[in-house]
C-alpha cells in the first residue's frame, strides 16, 4: 500500500459534499429528498451569462489563458469593484481563479509557514481549518458562538487571539453558515489592530451580493486605505451568479502576494478555465436584474423561515443579514428526543422526513443545525411542516 503524506493524512473530507453524495444515494433508491444541506443557489445561470459561455466555445477560446486571468476579465473585476466600493486595483493585484475556493487555498498556501496560527472564525467555513493544517498551521478559533447578540462577528473576538505567532485572520462576511456580517466599525477596528502587527487580513466576500440589510457593504479596501497592503479579498461568482459549476472566484491583494499566488496556479492548475472566463466577463459587466431578482426570492424564502421558526419554537437564531442559510440552535429538541448530539438529530430527520439537514458540528458549532434555503418556498413549506410535526411529536 503506498504510504499517504502526513499532510494529507491529518485532512478531512468535506462534511457538506458528503452529503451530496448521500443525497444522490438516496435518489438512486427511489427516495424524494427535501434539500436543505444545499451550499449552492437552486437558481440556473442567467441566459446571458450562458450564452456568453457558448459564444467562448463558438468562437474557439478554448485554449490556455494567462494564468492569473484573461485581461478583459480583469478589466471587468476592476471596473465592477471600482462602482460597488470604490476601489482602484490594479490587474497585476488580481488573481483569476477555479472558484474562491482554489483562491483561498493558494493564498493560505503563499503566506502561511508550519507553526504559523491563523484565526478563523468559529463557526466556520468548513474548508478554513482543513487548508490552514494543510499549510501545516495551527487553527486559532475567533468565537462567534458566545457573541451577543447571537453570531456577531467582532473584531475584539480576533485581537484576543492574537499572538506573536499570527500569520494571518480570515473574516468571513456574510458569514457561512450564519449569514451574519461584520460592520463596518467592526471591520475598521479589526484592520487598524492587524495592520499594526503584521498580520495579514483575509476578507472571504464570496456572499457580498447576497445581502439584506439597507446599508451597503463594509469595503475592506477603502476603510483604511494606509493598510490596503495588508488585506486580502477573496471573491467568487458562484453563489451571486448561480455559477458554483462554473468554477470562478478571483482575488484582490498586494501585488507581491499576487505574484506568489499566481506561480502557485501555474504549478497546479495553469488558468482559471477560458469558458468561464467569458461568461464571468457577461456576468460582471452585463445587466444585473437576474442578481436582484435571485436576493429578492431570497429575502422572501428568510423572512418565512423566520416566521415558521419562531411558530415552531424552542430553536434559537440569528436573523441572517445576508447568504443563504439559517444557522440555528437546536439544544432544546435534541435534549428531548434523548439524542446524543447536532449529528444524531440530523441523521434521524434524514431518515425519517427525508430531509437534509447540516450538523452545525461541521462547522464547530455543536446542538445547531444550518439549513439552507437555497430551495424553493415550496419545498421550505413542506419540509418545515414536516420537521414542525416531527419536532413536536
Ligand atoms: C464561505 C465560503 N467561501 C468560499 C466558498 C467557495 O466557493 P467557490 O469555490 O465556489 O467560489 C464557499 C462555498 O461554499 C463558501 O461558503
């Protein structure tokens, strides 16, 4: 048997694309699933951002590319940032590439040496512990768990864990899984404290778009324009566009940290794909009414959640400011159907209702559950009536 790198022997598989393969499973036995677990917009691409792909493959641009990005798609990110927050980057701080995911991950892999801490938030993203130990890092948890109010994300949360081994923090705003987002005085007060210690600050906005609240998005680039330097902004397509398929986030940062992750790509994956590389050029600088049509279906199917929830009773939240998940506390039900934890409850409803649910242990969060609404009302309906008859029984 080959021998595995320890490296890789510390990781662990993803808990929410596991349960995409139980869902399929299921299907494959006949079974119809209500999906709450899912991390992806139940929305198709938009038809112009489609047609821009097709018209790629059409004309031929099916080749390499740059590998940081094709330069009409950088223009299209500046000029988009630069109406959204007011931002002037520059196409050599921007780094094209297969989904923010594989952005974070050669971000982390740029800065981040063995022994190195880097404070996550908690709960979190369940990719941010696995590639910070990946980088051989230590995880360093900024809690969020015992914030009031419920979830706030905090900058005191961070600077409490800060010590002379900090590499790097990751905010992660609107928050996966708890939709909140960090305000601007928050983010302000986070920055002006890392700078100062030469940490390197990571703004995960990959749901900056998917926001409810009136007041507009908190840049972290503009707040404190004398540490621009010092913070990294990861961005994505997928959930704002109904892209997740497509493969394409992008990153702002200080030129030399571009350039770092750039060589990384190009021993990894060469280029972000050409296809999608066009179609992100539609998606950013076309017409953006399908973008408020999706946040507004959104807003309807989170503010019906609330309303069942609280009729329900006994599940603690936080109004989410944004994303697409409820984050909830499940403690009271779970006490009283005996079980032993957040897993066991989401794996009884998954048998008996149906319906996926995620174990808010996935994201360090035990006794809560994420549900995501990424689905129809009309599969919101049913399956809340479900889990109000179950939860209640
Ligand atoms: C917080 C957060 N960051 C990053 C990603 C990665 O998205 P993508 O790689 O599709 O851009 C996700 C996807 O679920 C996410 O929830």
């Amino acid at each position: 048997m080959i021998e595995l790198s320890a490296r890789v022997k510390t990781m662990t598989s993803s808990p929410t694309l596991k349960l995409v393969q139980i869902k399929k499973q299921l299907q494959s036995q006949g079974k119809v699933i209500l999906d709450f677990g899912a991390g992806e917009p139940d929305f198709s691409t938009p038809d112009n951002i489609k047609n821009a792909g097709i018209e790629a493959i059409r004309s031929n641009f099916t080749k390499y590319t740059p590998t940081s990005g094709i330069a009409e798609l950088k223009k299209a990110i500046r000029a988009s940032y630069l109406a959204e927050q007011g931002v002037e980057a520059k196409d050599s701080q921007i780094v094209v590439s297969p989904g923010s995911k594989y952005g974070l991950f050669i971000l982390l892999q740029a800065v981040v040496n063995p022994g190195d801490e880097v404070i996550v938030p908690l709960p979190y993203w369940v990719s941010y512990p696995e590639m910070v130990k990946f980088c051989g890092g230590s995880v360093i948890h900024a809690d969020h768990l015992q914030s009031q109010p419920r979830f706030e994300l905090t900058a005191a949360s961070y600077i409490s864990r800060f010590s002379p081994r900090t590499r790097a923090v990751i905010v992660n705003s609107p928050s996966n899984p708890t939709g909140k987002v960090m305000s601007s005085m928050q983010l302000a007060e986070l920055i002006a404290f890392f700078h100062q210690k030469n940490v390197l600050i990571i703004v995960d906005d990959c749901y900056r778009k998917i926001m409810y609240a009136d007041e507009a998005y908190p840049s972290p680039l503009a707040l404190l324009p004398g540490a621009r330097e010092q913070v990294a902004v990861v961005s994505s397509l997928s959930k704002t566009y109904a892209m997740t398929g497509w493969r394409l986030g992008y990153s702002i940062t200080s030129e030399s940290l571009a350039a770092a992750m750039t060589k990384i790509q190009e021993h990894s994956t060469s280029n972000p794909c050409s296809i999608s590389q066009k179609a992100a050029v539609e998606a950013l600088s076309g017409d953006q009414g399908a973008v408020r049509s999706m946040v507004e279906e959104y807003r309807r199917r989170r503010d019906y959640f609330a309303r069942r929830v609280d009729e329900i009773g006994h599940i603690p939240y936080a109004l989410p400011d944004g994303a697409f998940y409820f984050f909830a506390d499940f403690s009271h039900y779970i006490q009283k159907k005996k079980f032993q934890d957040d897993n066991q409850l989401a794996m009884d409803i998954l048998e008996k209702l149906n319906i996926i649910l995620v174990p808010g242990s996935a994201f360090g969060a035990p006794n809560h559950l994420r549900i995501s609404y990424a689905t129809s009302l009309q599969d919101i309906r049913e399956g809340l009536g479900k889990l109000e008859t179950y939860l209640k029984s």
